[in-house]
C-alpha cells in the first residue's frame, strides 16, 4: 500500500487548520501573555517565584475544567453553525476583557479576576477548535499527519509567542500589551464567517460526528477504554518541574541573564520540535502508532537532562536545540493518540479532558518545580530536571494499557475493527444530534 499524500481532498484541509491552529495559539492568553504578565508581577508588582507560579495556577482553573466547555462544545450549537458560532460568538467576549484589563489600573486583582476570564472565554474558542480538528482528523483518517500539522503550528505560535513576549516584556507598557491582545483576539471572528466546503460541508453528517444528550454523553465517554490512557500519557508529558519558573529564575537571579535570555531559550526550545513533528508526520504514514509510541517515549525520558549543564545563557540557548528534537515525536504521537481516542461526537470533550489534564500538569509541575527549585539554593534545579525525568519514566508502563487494535493501524489505512466500534457505540447511543 502507498502511502498518503496530499490529494486535492486535503490541500485544503491543511490549509484551513494551518491558519486556524497558527491563530488560535498565538492568542491564547496562557502563551502570548505568560511571560509578559509574569513579569508584571515580578517587576511592578515585586512577586516571588512561588507567587508568581501559584498565579499561574489560580489563573489556570479554567483549563483545568476544560472538559466542561469540550462537552458544551458537543451539546449546544451557536446560531446552528457548531464550531464557527463559537468563533463568532466568543473571540469579541475575549477581546472584550482584554481591553477591561488593559483599561484598568495595574494590581494583583485586576490581573487575576481579568486573566482567570480570559482564559474561561478562551476555552470556548479551544474547544471549538480541537474538536473540529478532531472529528476532521478522524473522518479522512488522517489523525497522525493532522496531529503533526496541529503540532507544528502550535509549536510556531509558541515560537512567535515567546520571541514577541520578550519583545513585549521589554518594550510596551501593560495598557497597550492587552490592547494588543484584544485585537488579535477579534480577528479570530473571522473563521465563524469561513464555511470552506471541501472542509465543513459534510463534516457533521458522518457517524463520527452523531452523539446523544447529556446522560448520554457522559455515559459513553466513561465507558470509553481508551480515554484513560491517553489522558494519562498526556498529563504526564507535561507535567515537567523542570521548565517554566525555575528557568527563568535560574537564568535571570542565578546566572544574571537579561529578561529576554529566557523567552529566547523558549524560542529555540521551541524551533527544535519541529523536525520530529515533520519525522512523526512522515513515519505516521508507514508505520503503526504502537511503534512510534514507544520510539518517542523513550527518546524524550532523558528530555531534561541537558538543564544540568547549563552554566550560562548563552549555553541554556544551545542545549535547547537537543532537548527540543528529543520531545517531537512524543508530542506528536500522543496528539494522535488523543484524535484516536475520541468516541463519536464526544471530540470537543475528550480533546478539552485532555487539555484539562495538560493545564493542570503545566501549572502544578511548574508549583512544584518553584518549590523544589526554592528549597536549595545549591542543588534546587537539580531536583527538578530528576523530577521530570522521573516522571517523564512513567510514561512507558502506560502504553500497553492502550486498546490494540486502536493503534494497529497507520494514517490512512482504513480500520475495519474501530469501524465497527463507532457502529456499535452509535446504535447504543440513540443518536439526537
């Protein structure tokens, strides 16, 4: 069998998520924002590492209940037009409360009460999105070359968005910062306009998309084997005490970098992913996802371990080349591996359960990486790149808990047995949507 190209099917289909994905991640208020408000707080407002990393984590409840907006995502249809009307309806609300905030006078509260609504306006806009990606994913059967498209536009927004939060950190004062992001979030309002055909036309009529009420839904995501281990496997690859907080403070306070070393450091960590997501993109068409799990989980085991010699700067920014090859294919794999793990019109909430799981291991890792970092001034780092590390370990024991026959197949090749499972859940379902 040949494998995949790209026919004039999904040329367009690459074309619509390079854009959106592009978008959406670039103004979503975790990246774009996280350093410059970071900042804020450590330099206007004087917050110590831990402070700023437990506002991290208030500010994140709304990702950590993710899966409600996914499953609102599945249940209710703006103005009948699914994921667009979220677009439509929700990027005005968020770049409403940006220009709240960038009005407001500067104070521990307002950035607090304003970032927790953004980001809970923002989930509508993310749920939208990763379940149309999702359900699209699934219905070409081209989960793996989508997963490695998601991820290398993701990974250029947080390019974009790291190398621009220095730029923003260091130059815009806060008022203009969030006006900025009010108007990046409006234009998100576009794709609640754009219906490409060869893209939505049908994309709610297949099986993939139908689903039942709310009782329903819930039932049968509970009852779906392979939701757990690829929200697992998910939260614990980003559950990583060894970046965030502790990085930036042991670049700037310990080895007295300027504030921009460290979002370069993001920048170039970021960059590097992108060759194995292309690999992942290439390799997903030929080979089984089983193999490719395993081959990038054990590759990105040692992901950290280049942060132990880190002694400068200048030598953070090389290191991060290797780490972040080291990281690609795993985070393309385990994207597939959650596009795979869908039930039938249950993608909103099982992608959204999934991010929820990535929010709170983001935010608690980086609490419990200040923490360690904090406890000793000496060997402090050192604990967090052999937490990660740790962590990172326990990936591997997970992947046979995953269905076989779920992963058996490569991108593009027909899978009569999960076929038959969709039949199966949608009869059982009593489908009203």
């Amino acid at each position: 069998m040949d494998a995949p190209t790209a026919t004039p099917k999904t040329r367009p289909i690459f074309l619509y998520f390079s854009a959106l994905t592009l978008l959406v991640y670039l103004v979503a208020p975790e990246y774009l924002l996280d350093i410059p408000t970071s900042y804020m707080l450590k330099n206007h407002l004087h917050a110590t590492a831990p402070q700023v990393s437990m506002f991290r984590l208030l500010t994140g409840i709304p990702m950590y209940v993710a899966f409600l907006f996914g499953l609102t995502r599945d249940l209710w249809s703006p103005f009948g037009r699914r994921d667009r009307g979220y677009f439509l309806v929700f990027a005005p609300v968020t770049a409403a409360i940006f220009l709240w905030i960038g009005l407001s006078r500067l104070s521990y509260g307002v950035l607090l009460v304003g970032m927790t609504l953004a980001m809970a306006s923002f989930r509508f806009i993310l749920a939208a999105y990763q379940g149309l990606i999702a359900l699209i994913g699934q219905e070409n059967l081209m989960s793996g070359r989508l997963s490695t498209l998601s991820s290398t536009f993701y990974q250029l927004a947080i390019i974009l968005a790291a190398f621009a939060s220095g730029v923003i950190s260091e130059n815009l004062p806060v008022s203009q910062t969030f006006f900025l992001m009010a108007g990046l979030a409006a234009s998100i309002g576009v794709f609640g306009l754009w219906k490409p055909r060869s893209v939505l036309g049908h994309a709610y009529d297949q099986p993939q998309a139908r689903g039942s009420d709310f009782q329903g839904d819930v039932r049968r995501l509970l009852k779906h084997r392979a939701v757990y281990p690829a929200v697992l496997i998910s939260f614990l690859w980003w559950f990583n005490p060894g970046l965030n907080t502790p990085v930036q403070f042991f670049l700037t306070n310990q080895l007295h970098a300027s504030d921009d070393t460290y979002s370069n450091f993001l920048g170039v960590f970021a960059i590097s992913f992108i060759p194995t997501y292309l690999l992942y993109g290439y390799l997903c068409t030929r080979i089984a996802p089983k193999k490719l799990l395993w081959w990038g989980t054990i590759i990105a085991v040692p992901q950290m371990v280049p942060l132990v010699f880190v002694h400068s700067g200048n030598l953070a920014l090389i290191l991060a080349v290797p780490m972040g090859l080291m990281g690609g294919m795993a985070t393309a794999a385990y994207f597939d591996l959650a596009v795979r793990s869908c039930p039938p019109g249950l993608q909103g909430t099982l992608m959204m359960l999934v991010a929820a799981g990535v929010a709170l291991a983001t935010r608690g890792g980086d609490l419990l990486g200040a923490t360690l970092y904090a406890s000793s001034p000496a060997h402090g780092f050192l604990y967090c790149v052999i937490a990660t590390t740790a962590v990172y370990a326990l990936i591997l024991p997970v992947i046979p808990w995953i269905p076989k026959q779920l992963i058996a197949t490569t991108d593009g090749e027909a899978n009569p047995a999960i076929a038959a499972e969709i039949a199966a859940e949608i009869g059982e379902a009593d489908p009203v949507r």
